[in-house]
C-alpha cells in the first residue's frame, strides 16, 4: 500500500536552541536557509527561544494563525533532545517534555486541518511520537526525526539540501530518502 505524503506549507518556521559551541553550524543552516527560500519565494523565520514559555508562545501563536488565516508552517527543531526529558532549551536550561509537545502539536495538527509537518533535528526527537493515542487526533501529518544521537555535521551536511530537494522536487518522500533517511525515521499519521 502506498501513502499519500503530499501537504500545503506557507514558511517554514526554524525553532532554535543551541549551546554556544553549536552557534556557528546552526547560524550557517539557517543563512542558507534565509537566502534559498528568498530566492523561490518561501517564508523563512528563525526564532530563537528564550525558555520553555517562548516555545509555548510561539506554539499558541502559530495555531492562532492557522485557524485564523490558514497559516501552514512546516515546523523545524533545531536543538537537542533527550530520550526521557524531551527537548532541551538550552537558553533557559529547561526541557520541554515530549507528551506536552505532542499535545501543542495535536492543537497546532488539528487548526492546520491534519497538515503539519515537523522536521525535528534533535537527538531522539522520534520520541515526539510516544505519547500517540489511536483514539484520538494525531499530532502531526508527518514528522521526520533521529531515533538515537545526530551529529551537527550529519545536519550541517543534509539539511539545507533537504529543504532544497523537498521544494525543488516537491516531494518529501524524495528529500527525505535522498539526504536524511541514514539518520532519520519517518513518521505518517496514515501509517499509524
């Protein structure tokens, strides 16, 4: 059986959250990123979060603006993440716990109309998956996101190239297999 993996996006929002030895790889991505989506026309915001409240603002805001006029970020993570913790702020040196992520993403899913998409690049973020019940709306259309450790440089590497390939292609299935399925599993609400 084959899955359908088309979705509607208008930006791509980069959350970021990285320690002071990680600053210049993450600064590189996202420069690529800025000046690639200017060239094709595709909204790029990086927002730096501050602590866990700025992570819920920027959440709540997002699903203010997808019920109200129709926003559809896909949503990229740039930061670490723990197996048992969830993801690590690193500005605040707080975690922000993979079941309250999954319920923020449920409400952002469900104001998105089951179109979001969340490419988590930080360690163990698969786990954003865990807290899935079957009974009730998934938290993401699709997530793509490390199952174990990723090193910087398997991101500074593939990422931008990812992003390239997905709107160039206009397939994530294809971007995904070509630059990030060695360190990346594959999540789809439809396969659940």
């Amino acid at each position: 059986m084959k899955f359908i993996s088309d979705f509607l996006f208008s930006c791509v929002i980069w959350l970021s959250s990285v320690g002071e030895g990680e600053i210049g790889p993450s600064r590189r991505m996202t420069e690529d990123m800025e000046s690639f989506c200017s060239v094709i026309g595709v909204g790029f915001q990086r927002i730096e979060l501050k602590n866990k409240k700025s992570l819920e603002t920027t959440l709540d805001e997002l699903i203010f603006n997808a019920k109200k006029i129709g926003m559809k970020p896909i949503l990229h993570f740039d930061m670490h993440g723990s197996k048992d913790a969830g993801l690590f702020i690193s500005n605040s040196n707080e975690y922000a716990s993979w079941s309250w992520l999954a319920e923020k993403f449920r409400e952002l899913n469900i104001a998105m109309e089951n179109n979001l998409c969340v490419i988590c690049a930080a360690c163990f973020g698969i786990r954003a998956i865990m807290p899935i019940k079957l009974d009730s709306e998934a938290p993401f259309f699709l997530l793509l996101a490390p199952e174990d450790e990723v090193q910087i440089g398997f991101l500074e590497d593939n990422i931008v190239d990812f992003y390239r390939c997905l709107f160039d292609s206009g397939s994530i299935d294809t971007a995904y297999s070509r630059y990030l399925s060695d360190q990346f599993k594959y999540f789809h609400c439809e396969k659940m």
